[in-house]
C-alpha cells in the first residue's frame, strides 16, 4: 500500500504542477528523494509520464514531469482507490473514537455518581 500511496501523491502533485523538483516531490510525499528518482524513473517506463524541458528556467538541467494519457487514466484510477481506502479507514476510526467517548462518557458518569468527579 506504502508504494501505491506514494505513486499517487506523485502522480497527483506532478499533474497540479509538472515543474515540481524532485526535492519537492520528497518532502511532500514523505519519501527520500532516492525513492522519489526511483519512482519517476518507473513512472516513466511505465509511460505514465513523460520529461520536457522546463521552459522558464535558465538551468536548462531542469524537467517538468508530464503526465501521459495513460498516466492521467492511472492517476484516476489510483486516487480512487486511495480514496476508497482512506473512507474505510475514516470510518473503522469514527466507530473506535465513538467507543472511546462512551467509554470515557461512562466513566465520569460512574466517577460522578461514587462522588469522585474532579
């Protein structure tokens, strides 16, 4: 899941702004810019991306990193899944903190009655 989730946080971040530097990309997703020049270059065997030059800089070193067809439907494809995995997870975590809240609820309400409440 940890690759999956990376892969889509890049994939999201290069299509907002394909100019992003990998430095970026690595402090926003959480991942060493190792794994961030491993991933993009996967990415761009897979054909979901593509390297331009970066047109308004003056180091010419730099890319912009541009999201192929393919990549844009992978993209789609991998924020649903994300997404579908992150309500599954709000709601596994919405029931726990309802149980915790009846449990302190029920709590005070026993330290209330036995005349220890604070």
């Amino acid at each position: 899941m940890m690759h999956e989730d990376a892969k889509t946080r890049v994939l999201r971040l290069l299509a907002e702004n394909p100019e992003v530097t990998q430095r970026e990309l690595s402090q926003a997703v959480g991942i060493s810019t190792g794994s961030v020049h491993y991933l993009l270059n996967a990415l761009l065997e897979m054909g979901l991306i593509k390297f331009g030059n970066f047109s308004a800089s003056k180091d010419k070193r730099r890319y912009a990193y541009i999201l192929t067809p393919q990549g844009m439907a992978q993209k789609a494809e991998l924020t649903r899944r994300f997404l579908a995995r992150k309500l599954e997870e709000y709601e596994v975590l919405s029931q726990e903190i309802a149980a915790l809240e009846d449990e302190l609820a029920d709590s005070s309400a026993g330290r209330k009655a036995k005349g220890l409440s604070k």
